[in-house]
C-alpha cells in the first residue's frame, strides 16, 4: 500500500505538470500555473468520483435486493459483478471521446517503449514499434484485478447493513488496492510462464480499450520521456522497495 501511495503521489504530480503546461501565457509573458486549491479540489472531485461510481453505487444497488439474494457469497459476487460491469461500461464510453484517441496512442507508446527497454533493444521508434501496445502492468489491467481481489476481501464479510455496507467499501479500498498491486507484480516477474499468462489474458484484452497503435513521432517523445528518468535512476542500482513503485510506472 506505501509503494502505491507512492506511485499515485508521482502520478499526481505528473497530471499537474501537464495540466500546468496546457495554459497559455499570462498578459506578461509568465507561465501560468493552476492554483493549489484548484488542484487539490480536481484531485478530490475525481478520487470521490472514482469511489461513489465504482464501489458505492453497485454496493448500494445491490443492497436494495439484499432480501432477493439467498446467500452472503451470492450477494459479494453480484455486487463485483456489477462493479466489473460499470467498469467496462465507462472505459468502453470513454474511449468513444474523440479528444483521448491522441492520449490512448501515447498510452501505447509508452507500453511499447517499457517493453523495448525490457528487451535490452536500442531506444528507436522503429524498435519499439516491434512490439505489442498491451502490457502486463498496465493500470487499465491493475482496476481490473482491484475488481476481482475485492470479490475474495469482502466476501467474508457477507450481507450487511447498508451504512456498514457503504464503509465497509469504502475502508476496504486501500486493503484490496494493495493486494491488487502485490498481484500485477507477481504477474509481472511471470510473464513468460503459462499460468501468468492466462491469468493475465483478461487485463491485456482490456487494454484494447485504453491504449492505440501510435506514430513513430509519439513513440519518439515516449523514449525521449523514458530516457531523461534513465539519466537519473539506473534500475540496476535501485533497492527492491524502489523497484516496488517503478514497476508500476509501467
């Protein structure tokens, strides 16, 4: 859970650094920035966002037939089945918006730059191009095990109060976030073995959804973004725990 915290704080970060460079220049000249408060209220919008659509609404709505379903076990499934449900609902409707094809097509060429890297190749679009877009630790790959280990956290729980149903989901996040992010790793290390391989097929396939073949330009501006994190942290002199959070990079 600390090696994620850690890699969300990055990713943050980075959201703002790019947010930041879409403004134009102010009447001076200067560079404008979003205020803090600004930042801190888009960040909290879009994580009570997250939470409410994906772990509140199918708890809640599965809890308004709590009396239909026969078993503790059933109602955990139909819950996360739904969950899943929504989840593929609003990936498949966000890659429809025409404004994040260009953002999906450098989500492939970032995982095809990591793979290149990972094949000890030289950095060159042309390289990189050689290999698939859908990568083992793929964040669209992460939600979708998050969906699967929280089947197996909140199972035991069974069939609950709606209000301890709600903060049940809600307190259980970081738990079933981090067991998630110990399992992509796990696959990660293994995936040139069968069984990782099937257990990974369904987080690639949903992949399809969130990454696009890119240009060699965009698969340019991805090694010219991996190399200048290259030029400050060789992965060959990291410690495991650094190594925790930039395998999540990926």
């Amino acid at each position: 859970m600390v090696a994620l915290y850690e890699s969300l704080k990055i990713g943050f970060k980075a959201l703002g650094i790019s947010a930041n460079a879409q403004l134009a220049p102010d009447e001076r000249g200067e560079q404008q920035e979003i205020g803090g408060a600004t930042w801190a209220g888009t960040i909290a919008f879009a994580l009570l966002f997250a939470i409410g659509l994906f772990f509140l609404l199918p708890a809640f709505t599965t809890n308004l037939f709590k009396d239909s379903i026969p078993s503790s076990l059933a109602f955990v499934v139909i819950e996360k089945l739904l969950r899943i449900a929504v989840f593929l609902a609003y990936l498949w409707l966000v890659s429809r918006l025409r404004d994040l094809q260009r953002v999906f097509q450098y989500h492939g060429a970032e995982h095809k730059t990591i793979s290149c890297y990972e094949a000890g190749l030289e950095l060159t679009p042309e390289n990189a191009q050689r290999f698939s877009r859908l990568h083992p630790r793929c964040g669209t790959s992460f939600l979708l095990i998050v969906m699967i280990v929280a089947i197996f956290v909140f199972a035991p729980l069974g069939k609950l109060d709606w209000q301890w149903l709600l903060i049940s989901r809600v307190v259980g996040i970081p738990v079933v976030a981090g067991l998630a992010f110990e399992v992509i790793k796990l696959f990660g290390r293994n995936r040139t073995k069968r069984w990782a391989r099937i257990l990974m097929w369904p987080g690639l396939k949903l992949q399809l959804l969130t990454t696009r073949e890119p240009e060699l330009s965009q698969l340019a501006v991805a090694i010219a973004a991996l190399e200048a994190v290259l030029r400050f942290e060789n992965p060959a002199e990291v410690t495991e725990a650094e190594r925790a959070v930039m395998e999540v990079g990926a």
